[in-house]
C-alpha cells in the first residue's frame, strides 16, 4: 500500500514526540488537526487525497509566514522566530517553490498566449492566470503569480 501524504505526517508527528521535538511535534499536530477539520466539513466525513491535504498544508504555511511578519512589525522577534521555524517544518512537505527566473518564464509563456488568443493590455490579467495557475499549483503563491503577470503585462 503506498503510504498516503496525510500517514506521513502521523509518523513525523510520532517519531518529533518520541525524540521530544517540541517545536516540530506541535506544528505537525496543529496541520494534522487542521487536516481532520478539513474532512469533516460539509456534509459528510471524507478521505482528503493528497492533493487536498497539499493545499491545507500550503494553507497552513502561508499562515505561519503571515504571522511571522506581523510578529515582526509588532516588535516580537522571539514569536515572529518561532512561526518562521513553523513554516520551515511545513515546507519540507510542500513541493518546492519555482525561482523567480521559472516563474518570469512560465508567464511570458503564458501572456503570449493570451495575447494571441486577443487578450491585452490590463484586461488580460484573468485570462493569463487561467493559463498559468495550472502550471504553477503549489509552486508559486498566488500573489507572486499575479504580481509577475501584473508586471509583465505593463511592461
């Protein structure tokens, strides 16, 4: 049986507590939990494939760095350093993230695309996030994404 994303961080979480990992037992408890929640929402209790349990993870990554810039503008360094080393366990699970060079070349791609298909100017700011968000799911955050193409249709 292969072993599912959602069976790997239940063993991490098992062996950070055996080796009394605080910081990395409680993060991963924290996105195992938000993982149960996921999949008991709606109407009926539900298996997350990978995929979903990736976007939960992602999810919970982007809170942990979010938190860690207001932590930082809040003057509290030794919290803002905490969520940062939370984030940094939550990556490992995470594909990893396009270069910015990766990115620039995935979206020109994609701007010449939507401009031959007629798309231009500020308009086609949606028509080529159609054509890239695809090619870049779970690589690039959405923000990065739309500020490239933001850039790259001005330009």
């Amino acid at each position: 049986m292969t072993t599912t994303l959602k069976s790997k961080l239940q063993d991490d979480l098992n062996a950070a507590i055996k080796e009394r990992d605080e910081l990395r037992s409680s993060t991963l408890r924290l996105t195992l939990t938000a993982i149960t929640k996921e999949e008991v929402a709606g109407k009926e209790k539900r298996q997350l494939s990978d995929d979903e349990v990736l976007k939960v993870i992602t999810r919970e990554a982007k809170k942990r760095r979010e938190a860690a810039d207001a932590f930082a503008q809040g003057g509290r360094a030794e919290q803002a350093e905490r969520e940062k080393a939370e984030g940094e366990v939550l990556a490992e699970y995470l594909p990893k993230q396009l270069s910015d060079e990766e990115l620039n070349a995935i979206v020109t791609q994609a701007v010449q695309e939507a401009k031959a298909a007629g798309a231009e100017g500020p308009r086609a700011m949606g028509a080529v996030m159609k054509i890239v968000n695809p090619k870049v799911a779970g690589q690039a955050e959405g923000g990065r994404v739309a500020a490239v193409v933001k850039k790259l249709l001005q330009g």
